[in-house]
C-alpha cells in the first residue's frame, strides 16, 4: 500500500518567538510549536505495497524480479503483482484457519478475534489504541470501498503487526515473502494464496493517523477487488495503485472531510511543481510490477503513487466512477487492457500522460503560483494556516511571519520538485492578523496576510 503513501513534506522545523515577553512564553511557545510540527502532515515515508500478491514459492524466481533493474542500494522489489499465478506447488492455504485467542502461528504469537465478521490476528503486543483505530479502518473500509467500484465485499483475514520492523520480519515466515520484498513494504500488504483466500497484512504504527489509517486499509481492500474484477489478469501496475489510491482516498474523505482536503491541497501543490521543474513522472510506461519498482527507484519526486491517484481522479471525473470496473471487468474477459482502457476512457494509452498534464496545467497551476500559496487564509490560533511554497528545486527561503504583537519564522528547503510545506499556529493569545513573508535564496518570493482566530 501507500499510504502512502507518499506525501513527502519536509518538516516544518521552525523557531517560534513572541515579542511581548510573558513570563509563560516558553512553555506556550513549546506548545506551539509541538502543534505545528505535529504527525497530522505527516505521511507514511516508506516503501509502498504493490499490490495483490499471489504466493511466491519459498525457491521459486519471482517472475518481475529478475527484470526490475541493475543492483543498488535500494531494496529490490516487493512481491507479485496480482496477475502472477500462484506456482503449481503453492499451497491452497497459505494460512490455515486457527481457534479463537491465542494462537501460535509458526512461532508468532497473535489473539484471533472476530470483529464484525471478519478475522482478526493482531500480535499481543500491539498496542490497545492503536488495535482499536485498526478495526475501525477494517469496518469502514469494507462498507464503503466495495461499492466505489460496484463489487461485493471479499472475505479478508487480517494479520496486525505492532510495527513495521515486526511486519517485515514477519512477512517471510507467514507469507513467504522475500525477506528483501518484505524490506519496502510500508503499511500493509494484500495477499492471495493458490486457493485464492484474500489476506492483508498491515502495522499497527500506521494508525496512529486516522486518516492515513483507514486509507491504509481501504487501498489494500481495494487491492483485493480488483483483483476479483480482473480476474488475476494483466493490466498495467499505474492503473492497478492508482485505482487502489482513488478508492482509499474517497474512504478516507468520508470520515476525515477536512484532513482530506487539507492532504489534497499539498498533494496537487507536489504534483503541480513537479509538472512545472519537469520531474512528474510519467505513468504511461509503467506497465510491470518491476517498471513500477524501478521507478521508484530512479524518479526523485517520490510522486509515484500521487500521481497515479489524480491520474485515475481526473479520468473518473471525464467518464464516471463505472468505467474503473468496466475497464477491468473487459480485462477478465480476455480484452487487453489498453484495448479496454482506450474504449472506456476515449484516451490512447500513448497519449495519457499528455493528457493528464495538460490537465493539471489547466486545471491545478493556476492555483498554486510560484511563491507562497495557503490552504487557507483564516483559522484557531490551534489550528494554524497551512502554507506550501513553490520554490526552485532545493530553493531554500527565510520564513517571516508577524503580527502586532506575535512572531514566529524559520527557514525551509524545497525538495527536489521545488515544493515545501510550512505550517504555523500560536497560543490563543496571539489571535490576530498576520503577515507572513517568505524570500527565496534563488529570489522566489512571496508575501500574504493570514488571520488566526
Ligand atoms: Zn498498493
């Protein structure tokens, strides 16, 4: 999964000051500035899933792998895509079904619960908050994802690690993953066995999001679907996470509106500064698990995923939501997938990524000029305005922000498509209107007035 999947916003890393000396300021600025540097942002960093994967056989090549690219420093790709049979030799059941509490599995503790019908293996130790943001996902991912793409809601067992180092030494042994494919996985994993028996894998750090936690869920699930709707046939490895993004977005946005909103705006910020310094990866080519893996590896935008999911965005909004199932429901029937996509969606495939540009030329640019832009320009003092700056790749900038009384600033490096974020509240006693400037070290600038209530 992404979840991440793949927001890659620098840390805000700024100095919080305040003209009028009070004697509290300190512990006030403290708390302001835990506020702004708080894990709401925060995306999911690691390596991504790769969809549904069917079982690999414990000595047998990974069909993909091989292809993925020259050795480096990387980890090299996750498992199977979904279209990979299973090897003959694989087992029905990768898992076999285990009593109620506590259960030892091939020498990993779990507690197997029941919740709400489906199977729960959650380790011992993960911890109770977090197993509770996990079934909530579990709940609202299967309720909702299935019918964004019109099929009925698979049987799925979950397996919960308390962490991801846990899942990842997990993997191996449970699933025979590679141990080097279970390296990249970040959140979670879909999995299918030879008797096509669905399971996912997830860790429990990735809810302490909610929002990254029940899209975490719901693009695995979503995983699982098309899956069934293709059934395991091939189509290309963009539509596949894209899909996957689409449909765990539109979950997530049901239960966290305003977060959601707040994740879109920074998302189409990157997007649009990495169409502008050239550095939007092209999605067209990506056809193999292994052309995914691989360009993960070499595109420095680290915007994979994004821009799969606002690709399948902008191609639902000009057809509809159907013509995702249509698409794969002709690939079960044995229609290629460009064949399929180009009837469905009225775009070549050689031209999609033309297209999409154009798209967020026309359509996201305009919102995002080079120099400051805000999320918003009126919130609570706890809040805090959330601002991206379209800078220079690597550009760093002075950040100024004051009112009549209160101050803060620090200063920020765009990343490699030119893109930063910045976030900035204050105690209640500093509500008023700002004036935030921000200087380029390239002479990228920008000024605005914000208002804290
Ligand atoms: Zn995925």
């Amino acid at each position: 999964m992404r979840s991440t999947p793949a927001r890659q916003l620098p840390p805000p890393g700024w100095t919080c000051r305040r003209t009028d000396p009070l004697t509290h300021w300190l512990l006030l600025s403290a708390l302001a500035c835990a506020l702004v540097t708080s894990p709401v942002l925060a995306q999911d960093e690691g390596e991504i899933d790769e969809g549904v994967a069917a079982e690999p056989a414990a000595e047998t090549t990974v069909p993909g792998e091989a292809e993925a690219g020259p050795e480096s420093d990387a980890p090299p790709p996750v498992v199977l895509p979904p279209r990979v049979a299973p090897p003959p030799t694989a087992p029905a059941r990768l898992l076999e079904p285990q009593p109620l509490g506590l259960v030892d599995i091939r020498g990993w503790s779990f507690t197997h619960i029941v919740h709400e019908g489906h199977h729960v293996y959650h380790q011992p130790t993960v911890r109770p908050d977090r197993l509770q943001r996990a079934l909530i996902a579990i709940s609202r991912a299967h309720a909702h994802a299935p019918s964004v793409l019109g099929v009925a809601t698979p049987d799925v067992e979950y397996y919960l690690f308390p962490s991801q180092a846990d899942m990842r030494r997990g993997l191996p042994v449970l699933a025979r993953v590679p141990i080097q494919s279970a390296l990249v996985v970040a959140n979670g994993l879909a999995f299918q066995d030879a008797g096509h028996h669905h399971v996912t894998f997830l860790q429990a750090e990735a809810f302490d999001n909610e929002l990254r936690g029940t899209w975490a869920v719901a693009h695995e699930l979503t995983h699982h679907l098309q899956a069934r709707l293709a059934g395991n046939k091939d189509y290309a490895q963009w539509f596949n996470e894209g899909i996957a993004e689409y449909v765990g977005s539109r979950v997530a946005r049901q239960f966290h509106p305003d977060e959601h909103a707040l994740d879109s705006f920074l998302e189409m910020g990157q997007i649009v500064n990495a169409l502008r310094n050239r550095e939007l990866p092209a999605l067209g080519p990506l056809v193999t698990n292994a052309q995914w893996v691989a360009a993960r590896r070499t595109n420095r935008s680290g915007l994979l995923y994004s821009t799969a999911w606002l690709t399948v965005e902008w191609l639902v909004s000009q057809r509809d939501p159907g013509g995702l199932t249509r698409t794969l429901a002709q690939v079960e029937q044995g229609r290629s997938f460009p064949e399929a996509f180009t009837e469905v969606f009225g775009v070549p495939l050689a031209e999609l990524d033309a297209a999409f540009q154009a798209h967020v030329t026309a359509a996201l640019t305009p919102g995002y000029p080079l120099g400051l832009n805000a999320f918003r320009d009126s919130a609570p003092t706890s809040g805090g305005i959330h601002f991206v700056f379209s800078l220079q790749p690597r550009e760093r900038a002075r950040v100024d922000v004051r009112s009549s009384q209160c101050r803060g600033g620090s200063t920020v490096t765009a990343d490699a498509v030119g893109f930063a974020a910045y976030s900035f509240s204050a105690p209640a006693g500093c509500a008023g209107t700002y004036t935030i400037t921000m200087t380029g070290s390239q002479g990228t600038s920008g000024t605005m007035q914000f208002t804290l209530t």
